[in-house]
C-alpha cells in the first residue's frame, strides 16, 4: 500500500525536534481522540473504559512510526514492505467492519485526526524554530503517512465486508437448503441463528428461472432467502425464493412483482415447515407450461387443477370407469353426451344455463340428459357417482 507518487518524499529532521514531537505524542493522541469522538457521530461514546487506552496507546504507536520513518530521511516508499503502522491500520479498518461502522465513517475519523495530529505537531515545530520551507515539507510528509494510513484502513475494512459477506452467504444458502428439505426444527432453528437471520411467521416457494432469481429478490423483503442448483430434483435452469410473509393483499403484490417472469408461486407456510410450499411449486411446475412461455402461476388459483393432477393416471382410470356406460355410442355422439353431463353437473342441473353454456337449444339438453338418465338410471342420482363425473369431467 503506497501513495500515487512513486518517489520517495524525503527530509531531515532536527533530532532535538524529533525528541520533542516523540514527548508531545502522548497528549497528541489524547487530543485527537477526543476530537474524532466530538465530531464523528459514528464514534459518539464509541471509546470507554479500558477502551480509550487501547486507542490512545494505538495512534500513539500510529504516531511514534512515522516519526521513526522521518527520523531516517524518508516516510514512504514503495520498494519498502508493509511496515507495522500499516499493518496495525489495516487491522483496525477490519474490526471497524466488524463493529457495524462505514468505510465513510473511518475515512471522517482519519481526516479529523491528521487535522488535529497536524496542529499539534506543527505547533511543536514552529516553536521549536523549524523553517517555513522545511514545515511545508514536513506537513506534506505527515499528510501523506495519514493517506496511507487510512487507505491501509480502507483496504481492511472492504476485506473484512467481502470475508464476512460470504461467509454469512454461505450460511444463508445452508439454510435455505435445509428449509428445502425439510430438516428438523431444531436444525432449522440453530441454522437461522448461524446465519443471523430473523425468522419471519411464513414463507412463500417461488420457482422462477435462474436468471430471474436475483433481479427478483432484489425487489422483495431483505429477508428472502435464495437457492440455486441446490435441490437435487429441481431442474438445472430454475431457482428458488422463499419469500417472507407474503400473505394476504401481499401475496398480490408478489405475484405482480412476478408478472411475466415464467414463475410458480406455492402456498405460505410456517417457515419451519416450508418445504411443503416447495413440493407444491414443484408440482405446478408442469401445469404452469401448458400455461404461456413467461405466464406465472400462482398455486393458489389452481387448487382444483393442483388436485387433479397429482395422479393423472389415477384421474384416467376414473374417468374410463364413470363414463363406461358411454362406450358403446358413436364417438360424436359420446363426446356430445360428456359435454352436456359436465354442463349439467357444473350448472347444477339449471336447463337454461346449461343450453346456454353448449349454445344449444334447453329442449336439446332435456333430450340429450333424457338419453344420459336412461344409460345411467338412478346413479346421476347418488352423491357418490355425482363427485366421480364431476372430478372425471373436470
């Protein structure tokens, strides 16, 4: 880490002076810290107790090292390596990550700083007759040392919020996995905790193309979780969200954010048990194709549909068996009789509805149900047989 000019700056000191700025570095530091306190908001009441030695002690050696650098003439140089100031400052720009304070925040603290440091060790200087030619070069060294300093800083600080940043990341993709697979509630629990992830009441499975999923996430609630690649039976080019509390007016919200992105969209669930959510978006996934190239499908809106499809083969075995007394008919004439029997079922037996529905006239569907009653008999009168036609005519 080095400033943009790649030649050396250098001066010689009076070692008399330097002995002085040394004496004066203990109140230099008490001074800069309370300015950085005063006028930084991040650091409002941030140094107390032992705390504010630790500090004192670290900008005091922050100090103490660019002194002992101008002592030898020079204060940076690129063909030199780290030196300890540095890396000290490249330390403290990570644990000021850690502590939840911005890059913006440090950089405030180090300009207050080199202000207050550079008054302090000026006043020294000119006390102690240094010239006007040698003080200018004198501040350019101090401000440069500062610069780098602080870029050292800045260097750690976005380390820190990249390392931290994914390991958190990877935390959340766990967990998401697990709610996927429905592990148990204890495991699910202490991975949120890992994560640092507040659970919401519900969660809500969005099966969208891979290329979908960030764009989406990044308009929905910070909380949403993602998975893509993950979950053994979902197929390569698709992802998951698993979106927080999206009941109500906004599940209708969501699924407009989702309009026109080829999404399914299954129930909300306890986000402990979740995974059935996912389970009924993967269901969907078929039934939302036959629907348009980009069309999203909420599940919600096809519960029938859902039910019907969950064993299709189950679905034409009982519609061979309730329609059997149709086989022996004409195809046209079959086919003609199944409608008006669905119609029939569907409009509750209402003629006008019904004639209105196959745009035929009522006296043909009197003719057409006279002709059903005698294949069926009195089962068109059981419950029984009624649910069968109706699940088989769906």
């Amino acid at each position: 880490m080095t400033v943009p000019d790649a030649r050396p700056t250098r001066i010689t000191l009076d070692p008399r002076l330097l002995d002085l700025l040394r004496r004066r570095l203990p109140e230099v530091a008490t001074h800069t810290i309370a300015a950085v306190t005063d006028e930084v908001p991040s650091y409002a009441g941030a140094f107390g107790g032992p705390m504010v030695d630790n500090v004192e002690n670290a900008v005091q050696m922050a100090l103490a090292g660019f002194l002992r650098l101008a002592a030898r003439g020079r204060v940076v140089d690129q063909a030199q390596p780290l030196s300890p100031a540095l890396e000290g400052a490249y330390a403290l720009g990570r644990g000021e990550a850690r502590s939840g304070r911005s890059a913006d925040a440090l950089l405030s603290a180090y300009r207050v700083g080199a202000r207050v440091a550079w008054r302090e060790l000026a006043e020294t200087a000119v006390t102690a007759g240094v010239p006007a030619d040698m003080l200018a070069d004198f501040a350019e060294l101090v401000f440069a040392y500062i610069d780098e300093l602080s870029a050292a800083s800045v260097a750690g600080h976005a380390d820190e919020l990249e390392t931290s940043g994914r390991v958190r990341q990877g935390y959340l993709d766990r967990l998401a996995f697990g709610i996927l697979r429905g592990d148990p509630a204890d495991a699910l629990v202490a991975a949120a905790e890992r994560a640092d992830w507040t659970p919401p009441r519900t969660l809500t499975v969005v099966i969208l193309p891979s290329a979908q999923v960030r764009p989406v996430q990044g308009l929905l609630d910070l909380r949403t979780l993602t998975s893509v690649g993950e979950p053994a039976n979902l197929p390569d080019d698709l992802g998951v969200l698993l979106v927080p509390d999206v009941g109500g007016r906004a599940r209708t919200r969501l699924m407009r954010t989702l309009t026109g992105r080829a999404a399914v969209a299954g129930p909300a669930r306890p986000w402990l048990s979740a995974a059935t959510s996912y389970a009924r978006a993967l269901r969907a996934l078929d039934l939302r194709a036959e629907v348009g190239d980009d069309a999203t499908y909420d599940t919600e809106e096809h519960l029938a549909d859902l039910v019907l499809a969950a064993d299709r083969e189950a679905v034409s075995d009982l519609r061979a068996r309730v329609l059997a007394p149709l086989a022996d008919l004409r195809p046209a004439t079959r086919q003609k009789l199944a409608e008006t029997l669905r119609a029939w079922l569907l409009h509750q037996g209402r003629r006008d509805e019904v004639a209105a529905a196959l745009f035929v006239h009522p006296q043909t569907v009197r003719y057409r149900m006279g002709q059903l009653r005698e294949l069926y008999g009195e089962r068109l009168e059981d419950p029984t047989m009624i649910r069968d036609l109706t699940l088989a005519l769906a």
